[in-house]
C-alpha cells in the first residue's frame, strides 16, 4: 500500500495548527509542497552517558538530545527512556525541544525499567498540553524475545496483551491532541503472530540488530510486507552494531542507507530514524558518514 494512500484530514487543535505544514504525527507523510526528505528524518534519543561503555560503546558521550539533532540535522526526535532516564517531572526537561519540530515520547522502554508502565504513561500524556509538538508515543522492545507464540497461542508474546494495547489506543484516540501509537520491531522477530497485536499501532519501526543481517534486509523486509502489507513504517538506521558489540562499518552504513533511500522513493517506508543520540559525539565513522549523507540527501523534495 502507498503510503499517499494512508493521509487523511485531520482537524487540529490551535496549539498545533503552527506544525501543520510539515509532518503532523511519527509516520505519515503530510502533502506539503515543501516537504523535504529532511521531514522524514528522526533521532532516537538516550541522555547522555546512559550507554557509556555499555555494548563496547566508547566511554565519552555527553551531548544531549536537542544538541545532538541539531549536530546531525534532523529536526525530529523520539526520547526513549533508558535506565531510568530521563526522570519525571519533565517540565525544565523539555525545554530543550521547544524548536525541535516533531517529538516522540516513550510510554513503554525495555527492561530495567524504574518506572510502571502506568506511570510513564501518565507522565507522557501530561506532556500533550505543554507540547504542541509533541506527536506520538511509542513502545520500545515491545515484542519478547523472537516474537514466537507460545505453545497453543497464535499472537506473539509481547510486554502488553492484545486487549492492552488496543486499550491504550483507544484511549489515545479520546484526548483532544490525537497522537499517534508507534512500536519498535526487529527483523529477527518476523512471525505472523505480531499481526494481531501491530493491528492496534499506526506506525511501525523497523530495525535490524546484528549488523550482518543487513545483508538479507532486502529479504527480511519482504517478510515484513507480507505479514504488515499497510502500516506506515520508519526504517531504523543503527550507527553502532549493537548487535554484535562492536562498530558498525562505513560499507554497513551505505547498505542500509542506499536501501532505505531506495525503499522511500518507491514508497515503501515514511521516513528513518538514526539511533542514537549518545553516539553523535563521539568519533565514529559510521556517524561521520550518517552526517554527511544527511546533508547531501536531506534537501531533496519529496
């Protein structure tokens, strides 16, 4: 399904009438005239030190999130709690992002996990009347382990039931601001089980976690279209090879970016996001190249 396909009207309430011209939720793409691939670029966002030599990652990172999207220029963010952080209340906190055009906000982040879901939810719908920016929520490591049901099931186990989420999204679609319900998906958790529960997310991120993966995402992505043919999608674009505890190569880099590109103009995906924050200032190829494609790239129209 083109994503073209998936925009609709929408009446906004005055605080977002401002953000209008560009993109008004984490995925779907606005018919604006001026619209530049730039608009479709995210940053997923950590605080700083929070990865400091976790996964090999070098010791050093101290930029923040509102420093680090402008360092690579991407105008968007998701803030995603790790470790606790950041910690409510947010109200200074979230002054960083009074020029940030688009922000995501975790309600959901994988384990440990210092605070309920109950909790970062309510602390991130607080944040819909301070943020006219603000556009979506989004659960991160939703699904558990390789997503495969267990014995006697057919849905996937994941960190809510089915009837949570689709709870949650109903009670998203009743506040005034309609934001949009995003979750995160790995290629290595492809099974036709997780239909039942994306049903209820009206945007999708996808992201490969072993670096060597990226060799069959041609691959892995058709699987995906098969079992999730019609959610908008973002592609997620790792800097570090998680995965595998080490650096992710420039060759790396330029396969999945060269994809996602590919991927975008046959419209198949809505946009990209950069993972991570922590990362931006540190002296890493794979970032330096992530930097440089951006600039050459982002002032395409679209």
């Amino acid at each position: 399904m083109k994503r073209r396909e998936f925009m609709r009207s929408a009446t906004l309430t005055a605080a977002v009438v401002t953000w209008a011209p560009q993109l008004m939720a984490c995925g779907k793409r606005a018919e604006a005239s001026n619209e530049t691939l730039r608009d479709r670029f995210w940053m997923w966002g950590h605080e700083p030190e929070t990865i400091n030599g976790h996964y090999n990652i070098p010791i050093g990172n101290n930029i923040g999130m509102s420093a680090a999207i402008r360092s690579m220029g991407i105008p968007n963010v998701c803030v995603v709690t790790y470790l606790g952080k950041p910690e409510p209340p947010f109200d200074e906190y979230i002054r960083q992002f009074g020029d940030t055009k688009r922000v995501a906000w975790s309600i959901l982040s994988g384990p440990p996990q210092k605070y309920t879901y109950e909790q970062q939810k309510h602390e991130a719908f607080r944040l819909l009347e301070k943020m006219p920016n603000l556009t979506g929520f989004y659960l991160d490591d939703y699904f558990l382990g390789n997503a495969v049901p267990v014995a006697g099931s057919n849905i996937s186990p994941a960190c809510l039931t089915v009837e949570q989420v689709r709870d949650l999204r109903e009670e998203m679609q009743r506040l005034q601001q309609k934001p949009e319900l995003a979750v995160v998906l790995y290629t290595h958790q492809l099974h036709p089980g997780i239909r039942s529960h994306i049903d209820h997310f009206d945007v999708v991120s996808f992201w490969t976690w072993w670096a060597n993966d990226l060799a069959i995402l041609e691959d892995n992505f058709k699987k995906y279209r098969d079992i999730v043919p019609d959610k908008p999608t973002l592609l997620g674009i790792y800097m570090w090879d998680f995965g595998n505890s080490k650096p992710i190569t420039v060759e790396s880099m330029k396969l999945q970016l060269d994809f996602a590109l590919e991927k975008f103009k046959q419209e198949q995906i809505d946009g990209m996001i950069f993972h991570c924050t922590p990362l931006c200032d540190l002296d890493l190829e794979a970032v330096h190249y992530s930097r440089k494609w951006i600039a050459e790239h982002g002032d395409e129209k679209v």
